[in-house]
C-alpha cells in the first residue's frame, strides 16, 4: 500500500469511529457504560462531561483537519501533472459511484455516491431520533408532578427533535471552509459542495423550528409560557434559543431559491446573521454540546479570520479587457510561488463600487503559463458588475480593488480523460478557458497525451462570440494551440443569419498604473500555505485545551465544590466561545504577521510592465467575416470554430455519438442547461460519459 493511500485509510477510520460515536450517543450503552467511565477518568482534570465531548466528539475531526494539511503539502509537492491518465484513472466502481443519478429541482444534480451518504445521514437521524425517544419514553415514569403523560411525550419529543438538530450542525460549516482541508481529502471543494451546507441548514432549521413549535404548544397547554423568557442559573436557557431562533428564521426565509434569486443582496447581508446566531445558539445548548458542534465551528473561524487577514490588504490591477458584448477580464499581479488549479475562483472587492460586497468569479488564466498574473473573467449581469464595466470605460487609470483566494480543486483531475466535453451557456464559459490554458501548457511536456476536446458554446447573440477571444492570455500566446484536438460549436440562439461583416468596437486592453500600497496576489499564509494552516489548527486547538483546563480548575471548579454556589450554565459557554476566539486570534495573527513580514523582507514587488498592444484586431468580426488575422494562435481558434445560427445544440446527439472509452462531460451555465447534459449522462445510454457540473447554484 502507498503511503497515500496508507494516509487515507487512517483519515477513513478515525472519521469512521468519530460516525459511531455518533452512531452509538442515543444508546443507552452510550450513556451507562461509556460516559461515566470516561468521566470518572477524566474528572481529574476538572472537565468531567465536557472533556468527554472533547476527546469523543472533537477530537478526532481536529486530527484529520491537522494532519490533513500536512498530507496535502506534501502531495502537492511531489504531483506530477504529467501523469494524470496513470494515476488518476477512474475504475468501474468509481465512475459508477459518480454518476448522476437524481437530476430534479430543488435538490439539483445528485450523484450515486451523494445519494448513499444522504440516505446514511438520514438513516443515523432516524436512528437517533428513535433511540432518543426510546429511552425518554421508558424513563416516562418520572415525568413532572400533574403532567399528564401525552404532556410529557410531547415535551419529550420536542426537546429530542433539538438534538437532531444539534447532528446537522456538527456537518454545516465544514461546506461553507473555503480554505478546508477536510473537504479536499473527499476529493470535494467548498463551491461543490455548498449544496451540502444548503440542504443542512434547510434540515436544521425546519428541526428546530419543530423544537421550538412543540415547546411553545407545550408550554402554552400547561400554562408555563414564562419558560419561554427563563435564563437558568443551572440549565439551558429559554430565552437564548428563543433569539436564536427568532434570528435564524430570516436567514432561513431568504436563502430560499426564489427569494435569494429575486433579492441576492438582502440574502446576502442577512445571512451574515450566523454571528449572532451561533452566539445565542452556543448559549442555548450548553458547553457540553457545544463541545460535540465545535470542529466545523472552529476550522470555520480560522478560516474566516485567515479570509479577513487577506482581504484586508489592497490587490494590484495591472490591467482590463472589455469585451462589447458586455465581458470584462481582470488581470492583477500575482507572486511566482503562487500555484492554483483551473477552475478556481476569486472573490473581489472593489470599494469604489460597494465596501461590503464581495463576488466569486473563475479565474481564467494559468498559474503555469503566466506565472506573475492572475485574470478573472465577470459578466455584466448584475448591477455591481454594470457599475464595474462604466467604472472601467471612464478614464481611470488606478482602481482599488481586494481580493480573497483563489479557491479551487486539489488537482487538475479532468486531464484523466481521453477525450472533454465542454458545455457552457452564455458567461458559463470562463471555467473553460483556464482548462484550455492548462492543456496549451502541459503540451509542452513530452509524455503528455492530448485529450479529444469539443467546446459546446450557447450565446444570445453573435456579438457573445468575442468571449472566444479569452481562450487566448493577454500576451505571450503560445503556438502550442494549434496542436490541441479543438472542435468548437458555437450556437447562436436568438439570430437566425449570419450578420452582414460590419465594423464592430474592439476589444479594449486598459493598462493601470501601480500604486505602492498595492501587493500582488499571493496564497494567504505562503508557498508553504497547508503547513502554515495545520500549524495553526493544531496550536490554537491545543492552547483552547490549555486555557480551558486552567479556568475550570482555578476558577470554575473553586466555585462548584468549595462553596454553596453554582456556576452559571451559560457562563460555561461563554467561555469556550471567548476561549476559542481568542486562541485563533492569537495563533492566527503571529503566523500571518510573520508571513507578511518575511515577504516584505524577501521585497515582492510589482514587476514593471511594458504596455502590450491589443492581441485583436480592430476590423470586422473574425469569427464568420473571412477577415484576414494576424497571429497563428488567432488562425488556429478561428479555424477550429463552427457557428450556428438560429440553433440550439443536440446533447444528446453529440454525447452518444462520441467512441472514446473516457469522456469528460463538463457543464456550466443555465441550470436547465446543466440539468439536461446531468440527465443524458445519467441515462445509461453511454457507458463512458463521466458528467461534472461547475456551478454555485443546484
């Protein structure tokens, strides 16, 4: 066995114990024979029931995020891109595993593998539930005086339903770590797997929405509504959950489909809520089941905190494209070390337009090709980008900008296929660009095997056509395009003729000037980012253990046993809460402060650009005017090109038409768009269509 592979398998079993104790926490074995076995043990270091959450409950996912990223860096280290085809080769079991298999609204694209783990999370749910319920309903004999005992199990149930709420917490950050090193080891990313944070926080908040329903019924029948307001001294707060609960609603409310499609912003700004919310959330449930939620909460402020650190700096924007048809690129400075793969995304901030806003776009250029830039490419669809295209077409000649990221797959794993296909719908395209930017690089290798590739473009009108000028880096484009396997079908959907060869705007190249306050891009924390990150993981995790043990045995412990005082139930939690901010404050601040000295140190500076010319020319359209192009690289796209007009592309029949023994289908775009390629691939009509959607959305 590899040392890989010998990795995986020891992050498989502890994350499968870590799912028993899951499994087994309902149990009555759980509570009569683990628990105060461990408490007895552990009541020497002052933690007693909360220690054992720790060391059951967060333990074990601390360790996989720790070492994780050490595994990580170690594999980016030593791959070779070169050998895609050999080492990651998708066997039967594998390509079987992820193939589309529910394709429907509201739950989007669902692969065969996504569906067994759902099917599990929904069975350990179940599960809990009815062991829950099993043993409150055989303990029904000690029921409150004069509760009747239909009273008692709907009190019973009520609270359990909470508890089944508390399991989808344990999971809904881990989606939403844009730097995560857990999700990379699954082979997923925060953009894939965002769907996952949205069907739990969909599931969470319909549990404790019947929690909190079933209490207030409860309390209602039982003439006990001034629980609803009660803050104990020795158990949980009434009071806190009600606020959690009355903020958890409109971010519910908004992160619909069809409110968050009709009212992005409010959306948005909403659901920056979650502060509050985890605040009065943590002080509703408690220091111990805090303590069982507490790795997706901790790697998610890291990671946040980390994200904020980085934003705070200002980006330098060498340059502009705009496109008429409406498509602007972005090319900023980047540092040399900075390594990314396609289809990675940028977040950008441009204050001038909106200090609070920040928008995900896919980066467009190559890491490999032009190793000091970095280009994103945004579509003017929405008031910001509008805003951001009359920006640019003023005469500017600086424009302040941050930026966080970029944030992408692990590996450039669609170089396993022998033959791609690429189908995007209008802006869809720009995922595409940086994996034809990668291929013209790796060419340059002499075992590489090309890949078949065939790019299936959707645009409205012909005008969209110049978004295939972007397949092409602002300068120094290789010849090496010409010897890619290229079939472009560009559809022109609402124009049913080719359009008379007119003079068209060009494409407008603006070069700003470099202002000193301004930094290149550079991974967060490094060249040895993964390192950097577990360093952090582990020492602020262990520094929260420390602290806590020092303030439950010096401060805590004092009060519970040595006077006729209680401690607070609440304080306990606001403890851990302060404890875990302030050790990734700490442990966060010197390794970036650090970092950001030895990089000032080293002097990364802005190089100094000669300004280029525009790299088209400023004639007819290029695509069907038979006009006369200057560059090789520009003959070649052209030649490579069939436009149709007044058609939308057959899927189907292009897809089943293919002979390949392994195709890539890649999809980004509408929804129905990518809905329509999902359901083919997923007909089993072809046995070797292997379909991945590229999109934010289901």
């Amino acid at each position: 066995m590899s040392s890989k592979r010998m990795v995986r398998a020891i992050f498989l079993v502890v994350f499968a114990v870590w799912l028993m104790i899951w499994v087994m926490l309902p149990t009555k074995l759980y509570k009569n024979t683990w628990t105060p076995n461990l408490e007895t043990t552990l009541n020497s270091t002052y933690f007693s029931g909360q220690g054992t959450n720790l060391l059951l409950f967060s333990f074990p996912l601390m360790f996989i995020a720790a070492f994780g990223c050490a595994y990580l860096h170690f594999q980016n280290k030593s791959t070779d891109s070169s050998n895609h085809s050999k080492r990651l080769g998708l066997d039967s079991v594998t390509a079987l595993l992820k193939r589309p298999v529910v394709v429907m609204a509201p739950l989007g694209i669902v692969s065969a593998l996504e569906l067994t783990f759902a099917s599990m999370f929904v069975a350990l749910l179940i599960w809990s539930l009815a062991n829950y319920l099993h043993v409150s309903f055989g303990n029904l004999h000690m029921h409150k005086e004069g509760e009747k005992i239909w009273e008692a199990k709907l009190r019973s149930v009520s609270l359990r339903l909470g508890y089944i709420g508390n399991i989808c917490w344990a999971f809904l950050f881990f989606p939403v770590t844009r730097g995560s090193s857990v999700l990379p080891l699954i082979g997923l990313t925060s953009e894939s797997s965002i769907k996952y944070h949205i069907w739990l926080g969909h599931l969470s908040n319909i549990l404790f929405a019947a929690h909190t329903i079933g209490f207030i019924i409860y309390w209602a029948i039982t003439n006990q509504m001034a629980e609803m307001v009660e803050w104990s001294k020795t158990w949980v707060s009434n009071v806190a959950g009600v606020i959690a609960i009355v903020i958890a609603m409109p971010m519910w409310v908004t992160s619909l489909p069809q409110f968050r499609r009709m009212k992005f912003e409010l959306f948005f700004y909403t659901h920056h809520l979650y502060f509050p919310y985890i605040f009065f959330y943590v002080l509703h449930v408690g220091d111990a089941y805090f303590c069982m939620i507490l790795p997706g909460i901790f790697l998610f402020l890291i990671d946040r905190y980390l994200r904020f650190l980085q934003s705070r700096q200002r980006t330098a924007l060498l340059s502009a494209r705009l496109l008429p048809c409406g498509l602007l690129e972005l090319n900023f400075s980047k540092t040399p070390g900075l390594y990314y793969n396609p289809t990675s995304i940028l977040f950008v901030n441009v204050p001038r337009i909106s200090k609070l806003q920040w928008h995900p776009f896919t980066v467009s250029s190559n890491c490999n090709m032009e190793t000091d830039e970095l280009s994103v490419v945004i579509k003017c669809q929405g008031s910001w980008s509008h805003k951001l295209y009359k920006e640019l077409g003023s005469s500017l000649d600086r424009l302040q900008v941050s930026t966080e990221g970029p944030y992408g797959p692990n590996s450039s794993h669609f170089l396993r296929h022998e033959c791609m296909v690429l189908v995007s719908g209008g802006s869809g395209i720009t995922p595409f660009i940086s994996i034809i930017r990668e291929i013209i690089f790796q060419i340059q290798k002499p075992n590489f095997k090309v890949p078949r590739v065939i790019m299936i473009c959707a645009f409205k009108n012909s005008a969209d056509l110049a978004m295939l000028d972007l397949l092409l880096p602002i300068s120094g484009t290789p010849p090496q395009i010409s010897q890619i396997q290229l079939q472009i079908e560009a559809y022109i959907t609402r124009e049913e003729e080719q359009p008379m060869a007119e003079a068209h705007k060009p494409l407008q190249t603006i070069w700003f000037k470099p202002s000193p306050l301004d930094s290149p891009i550079s991974a967060t924390l490094g060249p040895n980012n993964w390192l950097w990150l577990g360093a952090i993981i582990s020492s602020s995790f262990l520094m929260f253990l420390l602290l806590l043990g020092i303030v439950t045995r010096y401060y805590i412990y004092p009060i519970d046993h040595n006077t006729e005082q209680i401690y607070h139930f609440s304080y306990r939690a606001l403890w851990d809460m302060f404890l875990v901010c302030v050790c990734i404050f700490i442990v966060s601040s010197v390794v970036f402060l650090w970092y950001k000295k030895q990089n000032a140190r080293e002097g990364n500076r802005i190089p100094n650009r000669e300004i280029a010319t525009p790299v088209t020319s400023p004639g007819v359209s290029p695509w069907f005017s038979g006009a006369e192009l200057e560059s090789l690289p520009h003959q070649s796209l052209v030649q490579a090109t069939n436009v149709h007009f007044g058609s939308r592309p057959d899927f189907k029949k292009t897809l089943l038409d293919l002979k390949e023994s392994d195709v890539g289908v890649l999809a980004c775009g509408p929804r129905k768009m990518r809905h329509d390629v999902a359901k083919i691939c997923a007909s089993g009509l072809a046995q070797n269509l292997h379909f991945e959607s590229i999109s934010f959305t289901l």
